[in-house]
C-alpha cells in the first residue's frame, strides 16, 4: 500500500489503521479522506505491532472537540471532524440531534444516508437550529512576502485562517478545505504530458491577502497558465490539467480565461475572496460602533427597562477583530425612549456619517460585484465546467464566511435604512438568487447559520518551527438561516407596501413592459394585484421599488429552491418561517400554547406564542348593510374612538403620512417586545393601516402586573410630524383612573403625544413603538404615586402605598377580571390565552395581592390618598377585593381543568 497516502491520511488525523481501512475501499486519497472525516471509520482507533489490528471503539463521551487544523505530530491519535459534541450531556445520539435538510422525506435511514453520502458530498452536513458544536480552531502568525504588483509585503492565508468558521456535524467539508489548500500550497505540479518536468508551488502562489481583491485576480492570472519548460505543454498550475480549449467564453469571462479553467480555481477564489469580505466587513462593522444593522437579534425580548449584557465570555478575546464576532456594543445611550426623543440631539454630523455609510457600502457592493463572477451560475452566458460542477468547497465558503455577511445585513430591523442602502443590498440579493439557483448551493438557504457563543478558552504553544501558535476552544450554536432572516424582511416590505398602496388603480400602459418592469411588478399570495399609482413623493418611491424587490428576490428563490430541491423541501422551509396574521380566523389555524407542567415550560411556551401573535392585521370594521333605497355603498363605521377621525380621512392621499406609517410599521412588525414579564401586542385594520389597537399587559414588580391594558390609536393627518392621537380604554366605563397619566376619561398623559409638558414629539424621528413602551415602563410603573406633579420625593410612604394598593384593586375587578369575563375586540384569544398560560403564577400573584391588601374603599378617584395627602381610614365594609379575586382565581382553574 502507498505509504505516501497512508502519511498523507494520518497528517490529517487518522491513525494507521483507519488509513489502511480508508484506502483499502477508496484508492483515491480524498476520496479516502472524505469517508474518514464522515466518521466512516471511528471504531478503528488503533493498530498492533504490524498496524492492522483495530482496537476497540472510541466511547462517545470522550470524543474530542474539532480542530480545524492539521494536528501536529504529537497529535495524531486526535479525530478530526467529529463536531458532535457539545460539552454537555444532552442524553440524546446524534442521529437525533441533525436534520437532513436535504431530504424531501425528512431524516434518511442510515443505509439510505450512506448511499447518498457516496454520491453527494453535502450530504449529512445540514443541522437544526439547536445544533451545539464546540471546535478548536487555530491562529497562527501570517507571513508576509514581496509579490510583484504590490508595493507593500502582503501576508499569506494561514491555514488556521483557511478552515476556521461554523463548524459541521460531520467533517467532510473539513477534509475538502485542507486538500484543497495542501493541494495547492506545497508540493510540485508534473507537466501532464508526463514528460518529467514539473513546477513547484507555494503558499504565495494562491494565498496572498492583496489589499484589493482585482490585484490579487491579476497576480492569479500571471501565474495560473503555465508552460513546460521540455515539452511546451501548456497547463493550469492549480489542476495540473492541460489547457487546450481557448474559444471566445462570453459573459464575464474573457475569451480563454484561464481563472475558469477548473474548479480547483474556482474554490480557491471563493475562499481567499469570502475571507477578505468577511474581513472587510467586520472593520466596517467595528469603524461603525453600535448600530441597528448588525446587532444580533434575540427572540426572546429584553425586560422592560433592563438592558441584557453580552456573553461575558467574548471578553476572552482581549478586544481582536475575530470570524464572526458581534461588534462590542458596550452601554446603550439614553435617550430616544421614555417621554420623549431628544430634542437638542446634535444633528451636524449626521450627513457626514450618511456619507461615510454610503461609501462603506459601495466599497462592498463593488466587491460582491467583482467576486460574484466567480460564484458558480447556471444562468451565465458561456458554459464553464465549475458553473456545473463547482468545487466541494464552495458551499462551505459560502455558508462559512459568505453568512457572515449576509446575516449581519439582513438582522437589519429598519426597512426604511435597507432602502436607503439600497446599492449593497441589491448586490445582497442578486447573490441569495444565485446561490438558490443552483442544485449544489440551493439548500443552503434553509441551513442555519452557525454563530460563536462562547469562547471558552485560549492557550497558546509553540509550533515545531518555534512560531506561536494561538488555540481557542469555541463553542457555536445555530442560528436563523438565510432564506429565514429574509422572511423578517419580507414582513416589514409586506407592512410598508400595505401603507403605501394608495388603493388607486394604476393606469394600464400602452406599450409592452421592459423585463425590468416585469421584475418589479409584485405579486401577492398568489394572486395578481394592480399596482398602485405612481407615488410622487420620491423618497416613497425609493421605498416602494425596494419593497417590490424584496418580494420578488424571494419568490424568484422559492421558485429555485422548488426546482432544484423540490415541493416537500420549501414546504418544510416555508413552515417553519415567520408568519405574521391577516385575519382572527387564521389564529385557529396555530396550535394552542400548551403551560406544561413547570414554570419554566409556561414561560417558555409563553414568549413562542406571545412572539407568533403580537402583530395582526385584522378586521377593525362595524359590520353594516346598505340599505335598499341607496345605491352607493357607505363608508365603514371602526371599533375606534376615533371613528370620526378615521372616516373623514378614507378618501385622502397624503404621500408624506403613508411613507412616515410604511416606516413606522415594518418597526413594529418585528420590534414589538414579548416577554413572560410583560408584552404588546397589535392589531391593525386590514385596509385602513392608520387604525390600531394596542393591548400591553403588566410589568412584573408593579400594581399592573399580569393585567391587560388596551389602547386606541389613530396616525392622524400630520402623521409623522405629529403625533399619534392615543386612547386608554381599560377605564371601567369611565370610573376608574389607573395612573396620574391615566385619566379616567381615557386621556393618557404623557410628554412625548403633547399631553404634558416636558420634551416632546420629534417629527421625522419619534415612532408610535417610543410611545409604547413608554406607557409600559414609566406609566405602568412600580410606584404610579411618584407619577403625580409635586409627590415624586414620596417614594414608600403610606401615600405611595395605599396609592398601589387601590391600583390592584381596580387591576383585578378590571384589567384582570373584567377583561376575562368581557374580552374586548379583537383581543378575545389574546386575553384568554394570556390569563391561561399564567393560570399557576397568576393565582399565587392574586394570593399575595389579597394579603397585602390594606383594607380601605376602592376609591376610583385619588388611590385611597385624601384631600390632604394623607391616606384615609380603613374601612368597616369590605372593599369586594375578596370576592373578585376568588371569582378570578375560580375562571382560572376552570380553564386549566378545561385543558385535561
């Protein structure tokens, strides 16, 4: 057996024994490799004295971590490529744990994932969102070298640097990534005319880092077609094939271009240029600071006025510009939320900055233009062998570095600042419709991204040539994956054009449409809509072509992900997005929220149906009937209290007011907080999106916990240079005042709608959710007493707290059970879902309350505090505190008992 290949396999972390096994079934080493990394061969971790003999298997539980390096001599008896384990015992195999993704019919059998692994090498490779991998990847000292064409040394692609990113179940791309780079850093490539002579390589042939990625095309270009020396055969340096066809190849390429002459050159641009994007980026990223473009997006929402720090472990890595590291975002700056927005913000810099942010973005537009003509097409003009067949590696460039990228783009929550960065995210999409277009490439738009959670450790040693060599045990988790954040974007351009949409009927043109008009024509849920009237307004129209072309980039994806992977696989992609609701009845199409048994499964089956139903679009209108002697059909009376309102404006067009509500509701769409403690939810009229209803339940630690709140709101005329006109319905008929700034005749008082004096409205700039969740966290507050004009110093005194203990008294015989009895429109399934899922905590809370209670009148005026500022006597009769909560703790077991 060829030793050469043997040393070969065990360079790469095979022992003896399952290198012999390896090349005893595959002669070819990378075939042979591709098998090992697939863990083909894990029972054979040793040899006897002739190294034949295999030992007894590796137990899982002390598989080691993946490095995603060559290991050192020492090394050797290390297995590459496992990836399954994640530091914890989950007590699950992992069969269990991955998700074919690749499959119309869910996980394979193993015989049947075997034979596919053979004939695909992606498969195995795709895994859930909940996948947990822990890898040790490797940093070493790039070296720099003088390369003609550059007047600077530049350094070399290490290879820790090659194969560092998101790891894999299995090691299969692992394998492809060292070969490839082993391959073509080293060795010699023979004259295939077999004629003896041959050239050697070096690193620097096909892994110099150029400061521009068109310098490091040119160098590639001067060293790529070689010729023998004896023999005069010409040949490509990377795939050490002859060259012989050299016809005009339209399209990008040049006539004979040699850079598309195999997939070996193909794999080694996508990699060396993907990093130099991810580098790019993340110094754009870190140049940036804090910003709404790149913050990674939780699902489960922060506490009210609390502010969740970052994984402290990130501090590991002593401040370095590190593969897909979220940029420090340090401590959120005040201001914008609250009362008001800021009204002496300082706005000099701001043109300066947008100019800054449009140059960044034409730096890495131009870049994804000049690197995507390397990215395998099947709608190229020209037929180009890679284009088919590209390289095994170009997935994981894709899904390592190219994600990277992509993620951090569209976690955007601004729909409004994607439109005005329109020039990169246009390129953004072109690439996700060429990736989706291409069987190799399709599934990974359904992958999730693989992101860092932790770094655990960082050690460093020295290399057998003495250089430092810098090791770091980190550990990824799944994340949203590319076809599943753009779904987030597709919410908010559905949410804005429902604002834009002026329901006038566009004029039909004469003359046939150009394809880039087809392109821009929408079509919605699968049936044609007109298009609405040109808007002349040019910042709307910038916002509804954007919006347009969001919609149509995604269908042209599922329509190739239904051609290259099939109807089953975008039905499972498509069931596992996110949806937001047209309609009440849709509700009952979602499976009902189950507590469990535990606090803990309540409260998470809480935040995943609080998230699914905060944002609806429902039907706001007063049934009616025409009579007969009218022919015209009326305008729609609202469940609003500003019905007049909203009738008088039916027939107006006011360009400026349906941008500033487009903007306003692709924000609220996926920025809405949901949490156990407390939560908003919306509702919006399905054709009238200027009317909305907003219900907020009760921060934990207040008088209003666990209690329901609605709201009536109206983006009046003026909308967004003025404010919202804003409603507070939870009133007992007009009796009770809740708050200070809660009148009892619905007036909510607060600085930021003009209600109160103090900083207010900041046209342009303040947004209905700023209004929100101020009313969440200052109004619905710990202590409503201090809210008063002239009583803020009384913090805890028996004013305070007589002031709270009437507030929960009106809380449970209104906002808990009042609500209960009588839900309120549209929020009846809201309500009952809420009071049904914290049946458990609610009772104990109501327990509390009652014990706590003082005793005195409800007083639906002044909280219990007289005239005079102190509290009044308690009283001999009761106050129905009693009664109510134990008809509300009876509603609540009635619908537990209900579930069983």
């Amino acid at each position: 057996m060829d030793q050469a290949k043997i040393r070969q396999l065990t360079e790469m972390g095979a022992t003896v024994a399952q290198a012999k096994a390896a090349l005893a079934q595959y002669k070819d080493v990378e075939a042979a490799a591709e098998r090992f990394f697939d863990g083909h061969y894990d029972h054979l971790i040793g040899k006897d004295e002739d190294g034949d003999v295999p030992m007894a298997p590796v137990p899982a539980a002390s598989r080691q971590p993946i490095r995603m390096v060559t290991p050192d001599e020492d090394d050797d008896d290390m297995p590459v490529g496992d990836g399954s384990d994640d530091g914890e015992d989950d007590g699950q195999s992992d069969e269990d744990e991955f998700i074919d993704y690749d499959s119309d019919d869910g996980p394979a059998p193993k015989a049947q994932q075997t034979t596919n692994a053979d004939a695909d090498p992606y498969a195995g490779i795709f895994f859930s969102k909940d996948h947990r991998a822990e890898v040790i990847e490797v940093e070493e000292e790039p070296e720099l070298v003088s390369l003609p064409g550059s007047s600077q040394p530049v350094k070399l692609m290490t290879q820790g640097e090659w194969m560092k990113g998101c790891p894999p179940p299995s090691g299969g791309e692992q394998g492809f990534l060292f070969s490839l780079y082993s391959q073509l850093s080293g060795g010699k490539c023979a004259c295939p005319n077999q004629c003896g002579s041959s050239v050697a390589r070096n690193t620097s042939d096909f892994f110099p880092i150029f400061p521009e990625f068109s310098s490091y095309i040119t160098h590639l270009r001067s060293i790529v077609q070689k010729t023998c020396d004896r023999c005069h055969t010409e040949f490509c340096f990377a795939c050490g094939e002859p060259i012989t066809e050299k016809i005009q190849r339209p399209g990008a390429a040049a006539p004979g271009d040699p850079l598309f002459h195999c997939a070996d050159i193909q794999g080694v641009i996508l990699g060396v240029g993907l990093s130099m994007l991810e580098q790019m980026f993340s110094e754009q990223t870190q140049d940036a600071g804090p910003s709404q473009d790149h913050k990674t997006r939780n699902t489960k929402r922060r506490k009210t006025g609390k502010v969740q720090s970052k994984d402290e472990d990130d501090d590991e890595d002593d401040g370095e510009i590190y593969f897909n590291r979220p940029s420090p975002t340090g401590k959120r700056a005040k201001g914008g939320i609250g009362y008001a927005g800021d009204q002496k913000e300082d706005h000099s810099g701001q043109i300066e900055a947008q100019a800054l942010q449009a140059a960044k973005d034409q730096k890495i537009g131009q870049f994804l233009t000049e690197l995507g003509v390397y990215l395998p097409s099947l709608h190229r003009d020209g037929h180009h062998p890679s284009d088919f067949l590209p390289h095994p590696t170009a997935l994981a460039h894709l899904r390592r570095r190219f994600n990277y990228v992509c993620s951090g783009l569209l976690r955007n929550d601004s729909l409004a600042d994607m439109s005005d960065r329109s020039v990169l995210y246009f390129k953004l999409l072109e690439w996700l419709e060429t990736i989706s277009s291409h069987e190799a490439l399709a599934s990974m738009m359904a992958m999730p991204i693989m992101t860092i959670a932790s770094i655990k450790s960082v050690t460093t040693r020295k290399s057998p040539t003495n250089t430092p060599i810098r090791e770091r045990t980190v550990v990824y988790e799944g994340s949203a994956g590319p076809r599943e954040l753009l779904e987030a974007i597709v919410i908010q351009a559905n949410a804005a054009l429902k604002a834009l949409d002026t329901g006038k009927p566009a004029e039909v043109p004469d003359e046939e449409l150009t394809e880039e008009q087809k392109r821009m024509t929408v079509d919605i849920k699968g049936k044609s809509k007109e298009v609405a009237a040109p808007i002349a307004d040019s910042e709307s129209q910038k916002l509804l072509n954007f919006c347009r072309r969001i919609l149509n980039t995604t269908e042209a994806i599922d329509r190739s992900l239904r051609e290259t992977k099939g109807d089953a696989f975008v039905a499972r992609l498509h069931a596992a997005l996110p949806k937001i609701l047209t309609s009440s009845s849709e509700q009952g199409t979602l499976p009902e929220p189950d507590p469990g048994l535990t606090e803990e499964s309540a409260k998470k089956s809480y935040v995943e149906w609080a998230g699914r139903v905060r944002f609806e679009y429902c039907d706001l209108t007063i049934p009616t009937t025409t009579p007969p002697n009218e022919t015209e059909p009326q305008l729609p009376q609202y469940k609003s209290y500003y019905n007049n309102e909203i009738r008088m404006l039916a027939l107006s067009d006011i360009p400026k007011r349906s941008l500033a509500i487009a903007k306003e509701l692709s924000i609220l769409t996926n920025n809405l907080p949901v949490a156990w403690d407390s939560s908003i939810f919306l509702r919006i009229d399905e054709t009238r999106v200027d009317v909305i209803k907003a219900l907020i339940t009760g921060p934990e630690g207040t008088p209003y916990y666990n209690g329901c709140y609605l709201f009536d709101i109206f983006l009046g005329p003026n909308y967004n240079q003025s404010p919202p006109s804003v409603k507070y319905m939870t009133t007992n008929g007009g009796k009770f005042r809740f708050n200070p700034n809660l009148y009892a005749d619905g007036k909510v008082c607060l600085s930021l709608l003009g209600t109160w004096s103090g900083p207010g409205w900041v046209a342009g700039r303040s947004t209905l959710l700023q209004v929100l969740i101020s009313i969440q966290s200052m109004i619905l507050c710990e202590e409503p007493y201090l809210n008063e004009p002239g009583w803020a110093e009384q913090a805890g005194t028996q004013q305070s707290r007589a002031y709270s203990a009437n507030v929960r008294r009106m809380v449970v015989k209104t906002a808990m059970l009042g609500n209960l009895q009588n839900p309120p429109e549209p929020f009846g399934d809201i309500i009952k879902t809420h009071f049904r899922l914290k049946a458990r905590a609610i009772s104990a809370q109501l327990d509390q309350w009652l014990s706590a209670d003082d005793g005195r009148p409800t007083q639906p005026e002044g909280g219990g505090v007289g005239p005079t500022g102190r509290a009044d006597a308690v009283g001999q009769s009761t106050n129905g505190m009693a009664e109510d909560v134990a008809e509300m703790k009876r509603l609540l077991k009635e619908m537990g008992s209900s579930r069983t």
